[in-house]
C-alpha cells in the first residue's frame, strides 16, 4: 500500500484540496486542505508556517472548506481559491475548476 492509501485509510481523510491566496504580508501561498469525515459530516483542515487553521464538522465538503476560508480571511489571508486534488486516493489531474472565495469588504 502506498503512502498515500494508508493516509487515506488511517486518518478518515476523503479527499485533498488545494488552497491559493495571498498571506497577511501579502505573500502568494499554496497549501493542502485535507477533508476529513467525522462522525457528523466532515471537517476540514490546513497549515501554513506555524498557523494550523482547523474547522468544525460540517454536513458537506462545501460547508467545511468554506468555514475554513473564512477563517484564514478573519487573520487577514486575502483572494482565497480553492479546487479538490484527490477524491479517496483518485488524483484528479487539476481536472476541477476552482472556486474563488469573495474577500470581505
């Protein structure tokens, strides 16, 4: 089984996304969200230098990946994109479209 696999099965990790903007000192990133299945839905996850920024469980990926973005744009992160990478252990190719998140006003 490849790193990859276990991961997947040991965590309750469903699925990766990918997670684009532009830091509080203005700053390009680049970072894994991983989804997580909970007992109620999912919830999802990230980390950026030493920030983690982690979300409660949500009835949808949707929900959770957005209760995320709005938390990174509460500490300032900006023009926030995001886009799945892997469903299970399917690579999607970055065949998805990406979801552009409003920054606040």
């Amino acid at each position: 089984m490849n790193v990859l696999a276990s991961l997947f099965k040991r965590d309750g990790l469903v699925e990766k996304h990918q997670l684009e903007g532009v830091d509080p000192s203005d700053r390009y990133f680049n970072r894994a969200v991983l989804v997580n299945r909970t007992a109620s839905g999912y919830s999802a996850k990230m980390m950026y230098e030493a920030l983690t920024v982690e979300g409660l469980s949500h009835p949808t990926i949707a929900a959770a990946i957005t209760e995320l973005v709005v938390k990174l744009q509460s500490l300032g992160f900006s023009r926030i994109r995001t886009r799945a990478n892997f469903k299970g252990t399917k690579y999607l190719a970055e065949k998805e479209t990406w979801i552009e998140y409003q920054d606040p006003v």
